[in-house]
C-alpha cells in the first residue's frame, strides 16, 4: 500500500510539473519571461526552504502541497504573486520528492516514471486553457498519496554518481529542444499523432537505465550522443526518428540522475535542484524563446571536451 502511494506521489506530481508548470502556464502567458520569471525565482526559494525549515519531513511535503493545491483553483489566470507562490511549492515539493524516493526500489522508480511519462505525453494535446481540473485533481492526488508514504529508507544502490557540471548540461539539452520543439509548428511531435510511440519509448528508456550496466564514462558519452541524435533529426525534420529517440534519451538520462541525487542527503539534493532543475532548465527556455538553438551542438562540443579533460585531470 505505501509503495502504491509513493508511486502515485511521484508519478503524478511529475506530470504535475510537466502540464501546469513547465506547458500549462508557460504557453497560457506566451511565454513572456517577465511573467513566468518568477516560476523559477520562486522554485529556488523552495529548494532552500526544503531543507531549511526546522520541521519534520513529512509535514513540509503536507505544507507545500496544500500551497499547490491553493494556487492551482486559481489556474490559469494566476496572478504574479500565486506563480512565485507556485514556484516555491514546485521547488519544495521536488527536493523532498527525491528524498523520499529513497525509500523506493529501481522497481518503484521505473513505475512511477513510466506512468507520469505516459500521463504527461497523452494528455499533452489537451488546451492548456481547460488544464484547470488536471491541476485540481492532480494536486489532490498528490496530496491524499502524502499521507500514506513509506516510512523506512532503504540501502544506497551502487549507482554510479555524476557531476552536478555534466548533469546540467544535460537538462540544459532537454529542456532547449523540449521548449523549442512544443513551440515549433512543423515538428511538434507530441501533436502529430505519436503519442502511443512516444509513450513506448519513454518505457524503453527507462528499462535500459535500469537494467544496462555500463561504466560511467561510457554512461555520459551514450547520453550526450543520444542528444546528438534528437538535434540532428530535429535540425532534419525527422519527426518519426525523434520521436523514438527523443523519449529514450530524457528517460535515461533522468533515471541516472535520480540515481546520483538518491547518494545526496536533503541538503545536498536542495542545493543540485536549484542548478539542474531551475537554472539549467532555465537557460534551456531563454535559448528556445531566442531561436538560439542553433548555436547549441557547438557549446555541447566544448563542454564535452571540458568535461573529458576534467575527468583526466582528477584521475591523475
């Protein structure tokens, strides 16, 4: 029962995430940074108050959900104030999330993944104006889920742990071509009818994370390479081919970063979260909205490279 709640409580706070806040109320303001500024703004307020606040974990998961829910009666027509109200309950709630994942096994994880992936890609389509009950029932869910969680942490896997550097870069990448392909009127996949493919091989993704044992080296070359090929048949136009590989690649590489947040202690999770989920994500979004995504393989290359001679310098 509490593993069902805990699956239930990830996946849908992740789909969340996906059709309120980085879709929902992005598109509903034409993304005009001035306004939704202070989504992350506020998101890293809550990464710092997730592990700041002298209360028990799970009463900071019931606050910060109550405030979700709150705000979200008033979807879509947020006012400024109620968005970095938001923000700062999304970036709470994800910080704890993680943490409580702890509590989980691989099994659990690839689940509740699967499902919000499954989720967010078939409700995708819906018109961001009329998400209203989405937010509302979503929320609710989250929240009556909160109350039955896990209560014992389970043993550290021998996962392998990356740098916060290389895990930016590759939210970074996602959320670059994420936000530039919801925004393009001629490949937006998630609209073209390949939904069911899409779904398919979010699962493949998240069953290789999982079940490939690979080293870390060859981890990140893999993922890198895999956002190699999702650009280049963007800049292509494949749509079909990005559609397969696409899903793959964000599954992965999402898996191995839960696997390294899950070594971290709250604090250190807080602190990655407000790098990796708000500032890289958010690069990502200015990049998309510049048409600057063009320039995107060049600073992948040299930050590849940097990575590599990184690597080399602390293995001497």
């Amino acid at each position: 029962m509490r593993r069902f709640a805990l699956i239930l409580f990830v996946a849908f706070e992740l789909s969340y995430y996906l059709l309120i806040i980085q879709t929902g109320i992005v598109e509903h303001y034409l993304s005009d940074l001035k306004v939704i500024s202070v989504l992350p703004m506020g998101g890293v307020i809550g990464s710092l108050l997730s592990f700041s606040l002298t209360m028990k974990n799970e009463n900071k998961i019931l606050f910060f959900i109550a405030l979700q829910l709150f705000v979200s009666f008033f979807y879509p027509n947020i006012s400024m104030g109620l968005l970095f109200v938001l923000g700062v309950s999304s970036g709470a709630i994800a910080t704890l999330m993680i943490n409580e994942l702890k509590k989980a096994v691989a099994s659990d994880i690839g689940l509740a993944l699967g499902v919000s992936y499954a989720m967010g890609t078939l409700l995708f389509s819906y018109d961001v104006s009329q998400r209203g009950l989405i937010a509302i029932t979503f929320s609710a869910v989250v929240l009556l889920s909160s109350r039955f969680l896990p209560k014992e942490i389970l043993k550290n896997t021998n996962a392998q742990e990356h740098s916060l550097l290389v895990m930016m870069l590759w939210i970074f990448l996602d959320s670059a071509l994420f936000e530039t392909l919801s925004r393009d009127a001629f490949i937006p996949i998630w609209r073209l009818d390949f939904s069911y493919e899409i779904v398919l091989f979010h699962l493949v993704g998240i069953v290789l994370a999982l079940s490939v044992n690979i080293s870390k080296r060859r981890t990140e070359w893999l993922i890198l390479g895999l956002f190699a090929l999702s650009y280049l048949t963007y800049f292509l136009k494949e749509a079909y081919v990005l559609s397969a590989i696409y899903p793959i690649v964000i599954s992965y590489y999402n898996v191995v970063i839960l696997q390294t947040l899950l070594k971290k202690d709250l604090k250190t999770i807080g602190i990655y979260m407000i790098f990796t989920a708000w500032l890289a994500s958010g690069a990502g979004l200015i990049f998309a909205l510049s048409g600057l995504i063009g320039f995107i393989p060049a600073i992948t290359i040299f930050l590849g490279i940097f990575n590599k001679q990184y690597i080399k310098k602390t293995e001497m």
